[in-house]
C-alpha cells in the first residue's frame, strides 16, 4: 500500500515523470478500503512520504481521501503502471475490504498537480485548501462517499475541476519558452465541464445517487411496532408520506432505519425474537398497503425492449424477508422483470438461477441483525449460484444491516455490488449488470415453474 499513498514530491520530479508518461494511454482507478487500525496524523505523513518515490517512477498522480478509517482514492497514470501499484494495493495488510468502484481510460490527468494528494475532512472555518498537497474536503462530500461509494469516480471528477487541477495540469504541458494564455485556461475549463467530465462519469462505475436522508422517528415507528394493535404505527407511516416521498425514499430513509431500530430494541433487552418478529410483518404489510396505493404511477417506460430479469431472495437459511420484500419493490419501479423467491438451500438457489437466464441475482440478509457469522454461509451461496447459472456473467448484488454497518463486507462474500440502502439497489444493479445472451435467446429461455 505504501508504493502507491504517496504526496507531493518536488514539482520537477513529478511532473517530469508526469510528462514523460503522457505520451502512454492514461487509465483512472477509483477504490475504496478500510484501515485495520486508525491512522494518526504523523502515521499518513509517514504513509504518504515513504510512498512519493514509486509513485514518481511509475508517472502516477491522483487524489487519497482518509476519513474516520476509511480510504477512497484515484490514481490515474498509464496503464501499465497502475496494474503494478494495483498488485502491491491489493496485497498490502495495512488496509481490508479493498474494493474498486470505477475504472476508466481517461483524456487528461484529472489530479495531476501531485503524485498524491491527500483529502482530508476540512474543519468549521477553513478555507478551500491547506498545504499545496492536501485538499480540505467538505463533510457534505465524505458523507455522500460513505453512504453511495459507487458515486465516488463522478463526484471526485467532480472535485478536480472545481480544484482547477486538470487545468492546470494540462496547460503546464503546453507552455513553451514561459509563454501561458490564460483564455486557453477558460477554453480547458469549458471542454472539461461539457465533454471530458461527462464521458468519464458515464465509463466509471456508479450512478449519481440522492443523499439518504434518515427520518428521526424511526426509533418511534419501531416502538409503535412492537404493540399488538399496529394501527398507530400505521397512521404513523402515513402521516410520514405526506411529504410526497417517493416509495424508495420511504423504504431506505423510513423502513430500513425502523428495522435497524427494532435491532437495537433487542440487543438492549427491550423486547423479544417475538416482537422483533411481529414489527417486521407489520411493517412488510405497511409496504405492502404502500405498493397497492400507489400502484404503477411511479414505474418508468423503459427504452429497451426486453427487461432486465433479476431473481431476489434471502440468502439461503436467513429468516428475515423485509430485505427482499423491499428489493423487489426497487426492482419493480425501476422497470425490472422480477422474480422474488425464498430458497432454504444452495442446491435450490443454484436450481434457479440454473434454470432461467438472470442477469442480477439480489440476495440479502437480514435488515434488523448484522449477521456477521452469515458471511461465509452467503460466500458459499454465491459460489453455488455461479457455478450453476444459465448466465456466466451473472452480476450479483448483496444488501442487508450487515452492508449498511460496514460497506466493504460485500467483497468478504464475493458479490459485485454491495449497498447500504434501498435507493441504491435498482440504479447499482441497473450500472453493473451485463447483458451478454441475445435478446432473442432470452425470450426462449424457459422459465422456472412458479
């Protein structure tokens, strides 16, 4: 990890790297990982300093966000040479759950003013910049990043232009004898904004997602729940709605912060299995009451013609379903042709996916429990589902409290997607899934009985 975390070194050392690499096409990383223990300040200088000299030679730059233990960065530099650092990244025992987010070829470099620069969470009061190597980010940024990371290649292309390091960057390489014409820094600022940044936003991994916000009376609707007559908590709900939320937005700023909640109650000793239980069928039945009312108002005409298909179920032995019962709702607004199914063993799973063509597979754990000691049970699920699908490009995508509480446990099972709530299910699906078998084999394809 440290070849790659590196800062600023002398400007002539790196743009000299820089300059001789641009000549090689340019590829752009983005990931995400988790520290093994916290990092103090002198711990990320002596990070970043031992890290400037491979950074140089491979003719790297880029942009290494730390935040309360997490990182995100963005390397860009050829192509070559990102496989190396890539190599040493993935190995390094510093840091777990290292997950790309988005790669891409890239016209210009985008953080190319340093080797590393290092983003740090910028206090009340300060000021756009810090140091020349570090940049002070904006808690409204850090918190996107950590509730939607597949968001992070756009929202850090982003970043770099309003920094003005791309200008920057590419109009060094076009000075001669000292001359610098500042209309061609405004003519590079209009063609990033209007072509480059777009383009790369649309080839790195990750839709622009709206901020999750989480309602403050999940903790009363989970209360509410627990009582045998659940029709307060349903008058609840309905006054919540009033709003016009769509039912996304109640779903992952209501419904899963509600389930957390009734988690919580448990561990705390302040009610049963039973009651966590009944609260949960109440609340699938409020879903339920929501999805007639609002029938099919909210359900896009899709431009293509087949749907995608994508087959939502628990992970086998999980007895909670609201995570699937919310999925399937995602799904079905977003114009999915869904199939919701609830097999008790891999075998079953396998059979599904086996039997008709899928291109998503949403399995989810429970919304109410972190159920750490399920991960390597749905590790061997997603095994079992690959070896036995009709579709060998199967995308599969993994959600539940165990992915809301710790992001990167997604790579821990061997899904493709992990996400946090369910406004980010069906757009995280819809970017990653690969279509692979003709539409016309697709039709044929038959279809599992039930």
């Amino acid at each position: 990890m440290s070849s790659v975390w590196a800062s600023r070194a002398s400007s002539s050392a790196v743009h000299g790297a820089a300059n001789a690499a641009s000549l090689l096409p340019l590829s752009s990383l983005v990931y995400q990982s988790q520290a093994v223990a916290p990092m103090s300040e002198p711990d990320l200088q002596r990070l970043i300093t031992t890290s400037q000299t491979r950074n140089r030679k491979e003719g790297v730059t880029g942009l290494l966000i730390y935040d309360q233990g997490r990182f995100v960065q963005w390397l860009e530099g050829p192509t070559a040479g990102l496989q190396r650092l890539w190599q040493s990244i993935s190995g390094d025992p510093r840091h777990t759950g290292v997950s790309v987010l988005g790669e891409a070829t890239v016209p210009v470099r985008f953080f190319g003013a340093n080797a590393m620069a290092l983003g740090k969470r910028r206090a009340d009061g300060e000021g756009r910049r810090r140091r020349r190597d570090e940049v002070g980010l904006p808690a409204e940024l850090l918190e996107t990043l950590r509730q939607s990371p597949q968001t992070a290649p756009s929202a850090l292309a982003k970043l770099a232009v309003l920094e003005h390091r791309v200008a920057d960057a590419a109009l060094r390489s076009t000075e001669a004898d000292g001359e610098r014409v500042d209309v061609a820094r405004m003519s590079l600022q209009g063609i990033l904004d209007g072509v480059i940044v777009p383009r790369l936003v649309a080839k790195h991994a990750g839709p622009l997602l709206a901020p999750l916000v989480i309602d403050a009376r999940a903790a009363e609707l989970a209360r509410l729940l627990l009582t045998a007559e659940p029709e307060a908590a349903f008058a609840l709900i309905n006054a919540l709605r009033a709003d016009g939320r769509s039912v996304a937005q109640l779903c992952a700023g209501l419904f899963e912060p509600t389930a957390r909640a009734l988690g919580d109650l448990w561990l705390s000793d302040d009610c049963s299995q039973f009651d966590v239980t009944q609260g949960l069928g109440h609340l699938q039945r409020a879903l339920r009451r929501i999805s007639i009312e609002t029938s099919s108002a909210d359900v896009p005409t899709l431009p293509w013609s087949i749907p995608h298909a994508v087959l939502v179920a628990p992970s086998p032995r999980e007895s909670h379903l609201l995570g699937s019962v919310i999925a399937s709702e995602m799904f079905w607004r977003a114009g999915w042709d869904v199939q919701c199914e609830f097999p008790d063993t891999d075998e079953a799973l396998g059979q599904l996916v086996h039997d008709r063509w899928f291109d998503v597979l949403d399995l989810s754990l429970s919304a109410v429990f972190a159920r750490e000691h399920s991960l390597p049970a749905m590790a061997a699920s997603i095994r079992a589902a690959h070896a036995q699908s009709l579709n060998p490009a199967l995308t599969v995508i993994v959600d539940g409290r165990v992915f809301h509480d710790r992001p990167s446990a997604f790579a821990e099972v061997g899904a493709d997607i992990g996400v946090a709530s369910a406004q980010d299910i069906a757009p995280s699906a819809m970017h990653h899934a690969k279509r692979g078998k003709p539409e016309d084999e697709r039709i044929r394809t038959p279809l599992a009985a039930g």
